[in-house]
C-alpha cells in the first residue's frame, strides 16, 4: 500500500522552505508526497501594493507573476519528490491588504478568502 502525505502550504514556497528536507526524505522513503498551495490565482493586470510586489523582484508590469512562481514552485516540489497541486486562492495583496503592515493584521471586512472558500479549495485534497 502506498503511504500518502499532504503538505498544506498557504503561499508558494512555504513548504519549500518550511518542511523541504522532511518531504524530500518521505519521496525518498516511497510515499507519494503532494505539496498543495492556496493562494496561486493569477490576477491578470495587478495594481498598487500588489503590482509594487512584482516590481520591487524587477519583473515588468505585464508579467505573469504568479505563473512564473507556480512554476518555480514545480521545479522545487520536482527536487524534492513531490507534486505539486496549486489552488485557485488569490494572495492577500489581490485581496484588498495594501501594504506590508496590513498583511499581519486581522483580516478586513472586504477580504473574499472566507474560511468557506479555503475549506472548498482543500476538501478536495484531503479527500483523496
């Protein structure tokens, strides 16, 4: 019987950088390993803090910049033996926090990532 494990990673690189050696060593040992990331939505034209986001790492305005982490995401989950499984969560800068201050602050009224939305987005997952 193959054994399975499940990494709930918030944003992308999380489990990366959180917990890389403990996946890599499962992969190694034969369980099927799946990374699953919330927040990778793509939003396509980016404004404010979100798009200052994207320009202060030097990519352009036009830039998919979700696409290209998503991708990174997938080269790291590659080395580490595991699969990587993006959800269609947008961050919190595409979510209305306009600054870096306001990421660690209790969530506004107006963020639309209620814990319904992310309760769908992982049932799935942890369904099979």
């Amino acid at each position: 019987m193959t054994r399975r494990a499940l990494a709930l990673s918030p944003h992308l690189d999380d489990a990366a950088f959180s917990l890389g050696g403990a996946l890599a060593r499962m992969a190694r040992d034969g369980w099927e390993v799946v990374v699953a990331t919330v927040f990778t939505a793509t939003v396509p034209a980016p404004t404010g803090f979100a798009l200052a986001c994207q320009l202060d790492k030097g990519l352009p305005p036009d830039a998919d910049y979700m696409a290209i982490r998503r991708a990174e995401d997938e080269a790291a989950c590659a080395a580490l033996g595991a699969r990587a499984l993006h959800l269609p969560l947008r961050e919190a800068p595409h979510r209305g926090y306009h600054s870096a201050t306001a990421l660690f602050q209790p969530p506004h009224d107006g963020d639309d990532a209620a814990e319904h939305d992310i309760r769908d987005a992982v049932a799935p997952c942890c369904a099979s």
